[in-house]
C-alpha cells in the first residue's frame, strides 16, 4: 500500500476527470476453487478497486459522489467465526481511514444510495464487470442484466481509469522493478534447470516456485513448451529433446505489480546454426524497439517497423519474397508473428486489458486494424508518453497447421516461399520480451539485473550454471 495521500490525490484527479454523477468501484470476492470454503489462493484484489482505495479485503466496494464531494467504504466487519479461522483483521473504518475516506456503511446500505442516485437521475458509472458475482450485484443494484453490463459501463469512467493508470507514479515504476528482479530469478532458474530428460512441467513448477517465494506469486499462467509455436503453451509432461528450443514466458506479481519476460533456449545449452539464424532476427527486432520508442512515436509504427526489418531478414533467408513493403501492407509477416509488438503492463500483466483494449491500447488517431490476421491482434499501438510502462516482445513462430492453411489458400503465396518454410514446420517458436518504461527522451529496461538473451550470453550463462 502507498500513502493515503496517494489514494486521495487518485480519486480527486478521478472526480475532475469524471466531472459528475456516482462513481462505484467494485472489489473482489472470494472465489472458490472447488467447494465453498476452498478459495483459489491467494486472494487478488480488483486492480482499479486498487488503485483508488488500496485495500485488500474482498467484499469492498468504493463509492464517489462527485456532486456531493463524498466518499464511502461500503463492507461488513467480519464476525467472530471468521476470526476463529482467519485472524482478526481491520474494521472497515479502519480501512477507510488509512486510505483517507472517512464514511463508511455496510453492504446493505449501498441499494439506498444507488436507488435515490437513480431516482434523481444522476449518473452511476461502472466499470466492465469480469466476474459472474459482480455481475449479479450490479443488477441486484441497478437492474441492469448481464448481457448489458458491458455496453452499459461507463466510457466516462473508462477513460479516466485508462488515462491515470497509463502514466506510472515513480512508486509504481518501483514496484515494477521489484518485481522484475525476481522475473530474473524465475527465468534464469529455468537456464539452470533446462537440459534433456527433464520434463517441462517440472521445470515450469520451479520457476512458480521462485514466484511464490519471493512475490505474490505468478502474473500470469507460467508458459514453458518445446512447442513455441503455440502462443500459449501450457507445461506438459513431455521431456525435453536434445536439440529442441524451449520457450519460457513467466512473470511474477509483486506489491500488486507485474513482471513479463520471455526467454527462448537451447535445450542442450548450444544453439544449432539455423536456430541461430532464426534467433538473431528476433534479437534485432527486439533491439531496435530499444533504439526508437519514445513520446510521441506511435507504438503501431514501431510494430510494423519491426515487420518491415523481420520480413528483410526472413527474405534473406529464402523464407519470404517480393516487395518488403507491399508485403507487410498484405499482412504476409503475420505467418511467422500472428501479435502484436507488446502491450501495456502494470498492476495486471495485460495492463487495464478488462476495461477494453480499444480503450487502452489505442487513442483517436490510432485504431486496430480488425479486418486482417495479426494486426487484428494488435494490443497496443497508441502515442508512446513518458511514463508508460510496455513490453517489447517480438518474435517468430513456425505454426505446421497456419503454414498448411495459407499454402492451400494460396494466401500472400507472392511473398511467401511455402516450399522452403515447409522444412521449417518442427522448428517451434522464437519470442523475446521484456518490459519496457518510456522516459522523457527514449525508453529503458525495467529491472536491474538483465536476464540474457543475447546468443551468446544465452550459451555462456548455460555453461557456467547447469
């Protein structure tokens, strides 16, 4: 938790921006797993719930007038049977009060203030609900049905959230870089740990491990697989190959913010020499975002920069053809990169993704192109600004059924050498990530401790640690 006055100056930038009506920010409830009293552990709290009234406890909810210039934690103390298992926790006054709000009312109160709000026509802003029980407290609240809640949110509200949790306090930046020291931690665990014959679920379980013993735990479901290909593989039971790559993305969660690193390695420690040539693209690509990203440049720029200079590279290769930039307009690249460059990143790994990513990764002048693969998937292409926290994660992916669904399509046959790339179809998946903070006049890594990824700082640190 920061300081009260964090939490005040917070919501009163949050007032001016709003300008008026009832602002309801809903905390989370305990989830269970499996049966009522078993919840997923640890609990998380709502991130912007977070933001503005910092507490940790489920069952909150944080109330703004803004025409009334007042403040509410509405939740109810719990009673001496949840002490016996739990503990004695902080009265709901008192969570209020570290946070600078000096009203405070139980849950039942909260359908009073909502109906007189609704009665005297007044706003009553929310923000997208991403859990089913909050859901159904909306509409207990304001008769508004699932299915509409989401058209129903708030853009006010919306707008305001995404333009003050963009820009991170220096204390938000601190956090980040805490946390990114144990995304160290996790990801060189894995160099030491990765040879032949252990098994990628193994080997994912260490790095969580490390997650869990020095943070909050993980950011986000631990991806490790030979088959980087798949963006989102899970751990299986496979054992590791000789002369395969791994692929580990993982990033751990720390005094509410967020790591996200990628590494891709040798399984035997050695990269082969057409892994290297695959490998060395990415690394370029993932250097020279370093080079470029600013204020002022729009991050959709830099990604189809990053196309344009991967598209070269892979023509050099035999892999692609034609025109660099007339295949980068037909979307051929996204083959081998079917992403975006990056995306924001701070109290959730997919920073504010829940808000609607057309909301925060995107402004006026910039919008996703959604009628072609790939860029549809672009999750971040607004003006860069000082203070915005992102990650730089290009890479290159040999998927056997995309090149097999292209190839008998015939799609962007002109630029692409489907023969050539067909002996690419057991190579896997090349991505690098790091996090990324723009500065006044350029950008820099997040973290003090560099993870390798550098060729040979890859093999060097996998010699001397295993």
């Amino acid at each position: 938790m920061f300081s009260t006055e964090t939490y005040i100056n917070r919501r009163n930038e949050l007032k001016k921006l709003v300008g008026e009506g009832l602002v309801l920010l809903f905390g989370n409830n305990e989830s269970p797993a499996n049966y009522p009293n078993n919840g997923y552990s640890p609990f998380r709290q709502d991130s912007s719930f977070l933001y503005f009234f910092g507490q940790h406890r489920d069952g909150l909810v944080g109330v703004i007038d803004i025409d009334n210039d007042q403040e509410w934690l509405f939740g109810n103390d719990i009673d001496i049977e949840d002490i016996v298992w739990y503990g004695s926790v902080d009265s709901v006054a008192h969570l209020a009060q570290q946070v600078g709000v000096s009203q405070t009312k139980p849950m039942a109160a909260l359908k009073t203030l909502c109906d007189q709000a609704a009665a005297q026509q007044r706003p009553i802003h929310f923000l997208p609900p991403y859990r089913y029980d909050i859901q159904i407290q909306i509409m207990d609240l304001l008769g508004i049905h699932p299915s509409q809640q989401k058209e129903k949110a708030s853009l006010p509200l919306i707008q305001a959230v995404v333009k003050l949790r963009c820009t991170k306090e220096p204390q938000e930046i601190e956090a980040i870089e805490r946390a990114c020291e144990v995304g160290y931690k996790m990801h060189t665990k894995a160099m030491q740990l990765v040879r032949p014959g252990l098994s990628e679920r193994f080997i994912a379980g260490q790095v969580d491990g490390i997650a869990r013993s020095y943070a909050q735990g993980i950011s986000f479901a631990t991806i490790f697989s030979q088959h980087g290909e798949i963006m989102h593989g899970a751990p299986s039971n496979a054992l590791l190959e000789e002369g395969r790559l791994v692929l580990c993305d993982a990033g751990c969660e720390l005094d509410d913010y967020c790591s996200d690193n990628t590494r891709t390695m040798p399984v035997n420690g050695v990269f082969t020499q057409r892994q290297k040539e695959i490998y060395s693209i990415v690394e370029d690509c993932h250097d020279y975002v370093l080079e470029v990203a600013k204020p002022g440049v729009k991050y959709f720029d830099v990604h189809l920069d990053v196309c344009r200079l991967m598209t070269n590279r892979l023509k050099e290769l035999g892999l692609m053809k034609g025109d660099t930039e007339e295949a980068v307009q037909a979307g051929a690249h996204a083959l081998f990169l079917p992403h975006g460059l990056g995306h924001m990143m701070g109290m959730d790994v997919h920073d504010m993704e829940g808000l609607g990513q057309i909301h925060v990764g995107f402004d006026e002048e910039t919008r996703p192109r959604l009628d072609q693969f790939g860029t549809n998937c672009l999750r971040m292409g607004r003006r860069l600004e000082e203070g915005f926290v992102v990650t730089d994660e290009p890479g290159i992916y040999f998927i056997p059924d995309l090149i097999d669904d292209w190839k008998r399509n015939g799609h962007c046959a002109g630029f692409l050498n489907f023969e050539q790339i067909e002996t690419y179809k057991d190579f896997g998946g090349i991505r690098i990530e790091d996090d990324v903070l723009i500065t006044a006049d350029g950008c820099r890594f997040l973290g003090e401790s560099r993870i390798p990824y550098h060729i040979a700082d890859v093999e060097e640190y996998m010699r001397k640690n295993r």
